[in-house]
C-alpha cells in the first residue's frame, strides 16, 4: 500500500495535526542503504518527521533538511524532504547493530547518541535559510524533536515515531508518526486533554501492523475531539540527484581542483550519499566540465 500523509485539526480548529503511514518508504530506505534493525528505526523515524516538515511547505522550490549529529555508533543522520513529502536520507553508519534495549526494543539512543545537536535548516528560496539548533537530549529521536519546535520554532508539540522491524529479516513490518501542535487560542482544557492522549498515541505504529487505516487510527485516538481531516499527501523516499546536479558540483569546484583531477586521476567517480548512486566522470568529461569552470570564473 501507498504511504500517506493526512492532515487535519482538532478541537473546534484550535490544533493541528498530522499523521504519516511510513512503511513502504522506510523500507525503501532499508533496501537502499543495507540497514541494520536499528538503523533502519533511525533513519526510518527521521525520514517520516521530516517528510512531515516538508508536506508543510507552501511551494516547489522550498526543501527542509534535518541533522542529527548525536555522536552514536551509528553517525551522523540527514534527511531532507520536498513540499510534497518526498524525502531522502541516509546514516553515516548502517550497518551498525546494537543489543537491545533493557526494556527490550531496538536501542536507537545508543545508536543515535545524545552528545551533540538537531539542526533543522528550512530553504525557504531567499538569500539564506533558517536554520533552528537545539541540543538532543534522549537520542529517541521524537523526543528530541519536540525539544526541537518548542526551544527552536517556541511551539510546544506532541511527537510520535514508531518503526517496527521484523527481528529475523529486518524487514519493515510498520512504521508510523504524529506531530500533533496547539495553535495560540488552544484552551488549557484541550492541551491537558492531549497530554493525557500521549500513551495512547503511541500505539499508533502497533494499529497500522494490525491493518488499521491510518484515518481510522486517528479516528480512535483523537475520539472525541472532533477531527477535520483537511489534506491527504502520499511520500515517498525517492532522491533527485542526477548527473546533471553532479556536473553542477564539479564546476563549482573550479579551475585548479578540476585541472588536479584530470592530471593525477584522469577521470573522478561521485556516489550520491542519499541513493548511493555512482556517476562516473572520465577525463573528457573533466575537461568539458574545465572549459565550463573557466568560462564562469572569466563571467
């Protein structure tokens, strides 16, 4: 089934709220960078929250990129996502696997690390980007990210992510979110009336195994509080880079990287971190990319 995206708002318009169904996505991830279990709840947490940020652009050419750099066995992890929800991203270390957890799941603080910072930039088309820093605290990933838009963005939220893999295979059985974020007329009832919902949403991921439809799923959560589903959105993970956009990379290095990679390696090969796509640069193609880099630098 397609992954979804539904947006929607409670309690007479006073919050808002959105869901992600991240299954197939996630495990498109897993498939492409050879996963380890509890690298693939990383990632997969990260892909779904910032495939959530993305489907909250307004326009085409606006992308939101998050960072966490906790200092974990597993490294580094980017991901960045587009206004429809389509998003890519990998983790510096996927092969890592850790032994579980003492209440037995998948131990991804120690392998995200809470030594170190989220950083969210936001490209917004302008001159410079936002860029919103807030130190992670848990490595849970969801935690640090409701840290993330209270300290960062000053919106208090409630964050759920949830990845379940099969503990054989690896392979994704379920994978789920929710941003839930009270807006400024939010009364005091309603917001204490979701905090007590925040166990309850966390079986949110054990539904959506069990074959619940993600709006049914809400349905049930949020019962009683008089959701309005207003936009339904389906991500993907799927990257964008292209021969092209490397060509790009390759001038902006300039005349004299160029003219070292035509005389001591005659030729270059790039990977796309993202996709671990290979493009291959022979030396003739190095020295059109030259001609170019010059023409620029003569502009």
């Amino acid at each position: 089934m397609e992954d979804l995206i539904i947006r929607g708002l409670l309690a007479d318009e006073t919050v808002k709220i959105m869901a992600i169904t991240g299954g197939a996505l996630v495990e498109k991830a897993r498939e492409t960078h050879g996963l380890s279990r509890v690298c693939t709840a990383a990632l997969g947490r990260t892909l779904m929250m910032t495939s959530m940020m993305g489907a909250q652009l307004k326009n085409e050419e606006e992308r939101v990129t998050a960072m966490l750099k906790g200092g974990g066995e597993a490294g580094n992890i980017v991901c960045t996502a587009d206004w429809t929800g389509r998003v890519k991203g990998y983790v510096e270390n996927p092969g890592v696997e850790l032994p579980p957890a003492p209440n037995g799941k998948l131990d991804v603080a120690l392998a995200v690390g809470w030594f170190g910072d989220l950083t969210v930039v936001r490209d917004m088309g302008l001159k410079e980007p936002y860029v919103g820093t807030c130190p992670i605290t848990s490595g849970e990933i969801a935690e640090d990210f409701a840290r993330y838009f209270a300290t960062s963005e000053q919106q208090p939220s409630l964050v759920y992510l949830g990845v379940h893999v099969d503990a054989q295979s690896g392979a994704v059985r379920a994978a789920g979110g929710l941003l839930v974020q009270p807006l400024p007329d939010c009364p005091d009832a309603v917001i204490d009336a979701l905090t007590e919902k925040a166990k309850e949403i966390e079986t949110l991921t054990s539904m959506l195994e069990r074959g619940t439809s993600l709006q049914d799923a809400l349905m049930q959560l949020f019962d009683g509080m008089g959701l309005e589903i207003t936009a339904c959105q389906h991500p993907e993970f799927r990257c964008d880079c292209s021969r092209e956009r490397l060509e790009r990379v390759l001038i902006s290095l300039g005349e004299e990287e160029l003219s070292d990679m035509i005389a001591q390696e005659h030729g270059a090969e790039l990977t796309c971190h993202f996709c671990n796509q290979k493009y291959r640069f022979d030396e003739n193609d190095l020295r059109r990319l030259l001609a170019e880099a010059k023409g620029k630098e003569k502009a």
